[in-house]
C-alpha cells in the first residue's frame, strides 16, 4: 500500500522564513482532529496542485512526536529543482487548504542504542529535530555534529546550541571549520548507533568512514531522498493491459504512471524505501538505475525498476503492472 492511500486534509496554519533559502510550514487538520502519531526521522508526502500538474514531494516532520496538533517541515528552496520547493516558498500562505500523506519512517531511531550519534548537513537537519525531542522526553543519550555553509544559513543552530549546548555542535564552511569523523568514530561508547542525514557527498563519506574504521552496518542509518533526473522520454508498456504509457523528459516513470490513473505504490518517491519496486518483463535498451535499493547485481540483470527515480533508454520496455 502506497503513503499516498492515507490521506489528511489539512490546513496551512504557519508559514515562517527562517533564513535566506529555508521556509518553515505548520499545518493542523482540517477537521480539528489530532494528527497521527509519528516518531522522530518519519517523513509526510506533500501534495501540491501546480496548475495542471501534481507534485507530490517528500518532506522530514521535525515537529515534536509528543504534539499530535500540528506537523511541521522546513523546505529548503532550490533553483534548480523540479518545482516542488519553489511552489513551496511562492505559493502556500496560511489558510490553504493542502493534502498530506499519513507519516512514513525509513530513519527511525535504535533504541536499542547505548548513544545516538548525529551527522547532519544542512536542510537535512530536519529529522534529527524531531528525534531529539524524542530522545528529550526519554532522557536517551544524543550527540549531534552539523555542518553549514554559513552561520546565517544554519538553520535551527542557534536554538539547538542554546538549548542543548554540551550535546550539539556546529561546523562552518566559511570559517573552514569541518568534522573531524574518524577521531569522533573512534572515540565513542560500545552500543553507539550512528546517524546521517544531508548532502549525497556527506552520506556517501560518513558511511564510507564508518565501514573503514569496523563499525557495523547495522548501527549505521542514512536518509537520502533523491529527486528525479531529466533524461530523454520513453514508452513504457504495461504487462496486465498492454497499454503503453509516455514518459516525459522531466517527468518520472512513477509521475506518468500517476497522471496515466494508474495505482502504483509508493512511499518515499526517492529511491530509498523499496516500495515501488517492479518486475520487468521484457527490454530492449538500457537502464539509468539511480535508486539505493536494488543490489548492484539486480540492476545489472535488469529484472527489476524502481519507477520513482530510475528511467530508461532504448526501443522497449514492458513491466509488470
């Protein structure tokens, strides 16, 4: 079943800039009930109405778990994007009525840990909000190390350090300040669970790091939602109908899949979750696979697709749908 099945009906109740490229959204249900339950590093699907197009954009919570009035997000605004944040930041005010999917959580807390350790790197600062609160309310143990480019661009810094200030600490890469990572994962208890959240380059080096220096992949958790990339259109045909459905430059296997009124499922929409994932029947062409779910081995077979990030290139394709 897909996050989107789940709906909520809500309303925009807050809308604040916090710093030069990152806004702030609250939104409360429409109906006055209390939102559902959530723990910290869960994520909601946002659905906007672009004129005729719908994006639907995944976004960490970074509300307190405990306050089941509101959710709460911050987007960080791209130029470069596909539209998601700009329609963000340009268009949703207080009072619009908007559609939420119910919480989803790919980056969950260990509690079995002893310590949780933090990597963030700017907007991916999000989730660890909610997960400290969390953290907060059972007095767990938390270390947080986030990096910014700049001290005006770092968003939440400052209240972080005031309020927890021997357990957060900030890096600027304008005063070339940087993590030192392996003397820090060297230097922590037995049980110590390690988190990281922000940039690909980041994730890539802190898991990297960790691997080199014996930690087990099991303590180790990253979330990276990857936006889909252009790339030239195709026609991808389904198995159970024979219907063939176009696939546009800037447009995702799964976006068409949607627009064409076909139920496909879903839950992060970023290659992470493996929710999407889809049997291919047949090819005659290549496959751009960008997701984190599929084994290098399975992509190199080309049995299977991950429709929400991955495209393809050549005469045919037919999968099971």
């Amino acid at each position: 079943m897909s996050a989107g099945t789940r709906k909520l009906d809500v309303t925009v109740t807050e809308v604040v800039e916090v710093n030069d490229l990152v806004k702030r959204f609250r939104f409360e249900r429409s109906d006055g009930g209390e939102m559902p339950t959530f723990s910290g590093g869960a994520h909601t699907v946002v659905e906007m109405k672009d004129g005729d197009i719908t994006r639907l954009n995944p976004y960490s919570l970074m509300s307190d778990p405990r306050d089941r009035k509101c959710f709460t997000i911050s987007v960080r605004r791209d130029e470069t994007g596909r539209g998601g944040s700009l329609f963000m930041h340009r268009n949703v005010k207080p009072g619009d009525r908007m559609t939420l999917s119910f919480p989803v959580n790919l980056f969950s807390l260990d509690l079995r840990a002893k310590k949780h350790l933090m990597i963030a790197g700017g907007i991916g600062i999000t989730p660890f909000l909610a997960q400290i609160r969390q953290l907060d309310a059972t007095n767990g143990h938390f270390e947080l190390h986030y990096s910014v480019r700049t001290a005006a661009l770092g968003s939440y810094a400052e209240e972080l350090k005031a309020q927890y200030t021997d357990r957060v600490h900030v890096y600027h890469d304008d005063r070339k300040e940087a993590i030192d990572l392996a003397a820090l994962l060297d230097g922590q208890p037995l049980g110590t669970h390690l988190y990281v959240c922000g940039p690909k380059g980041m994730i890539d080096w802190v898991c990297r790091t960790a691997e080199a220096h014996g930690w087990p992949s099991e303590a180790v958790h990253y979330e990276e939602f990857l936006a889909p990339q252009s790339g030239k259109p195709f026609t991808v045909t389904l198995a159970s109908s024979g219907r063939k459905i176009e696939v546009g430059e800037h447009q995702s296997m799964l976006e068409a899949l949607e627009a064409a009124g076909v139920d496909a499922p879903y839950l992060c929409r970023g290659g992470a979750c493996g929710q999407c994932e889809t049997d291919v029947v047949s090819h005659d062409g290549n496959f751009v696979h960008r997701d984190h779910w599929l084994t290098d081995d399975q992509k190199a077979c080309g049995n299977k697709i991950m429709p929400c990030v991955s495209r393809f290139e050549g005469r045919s394709l037919v999968i099971d749908r």
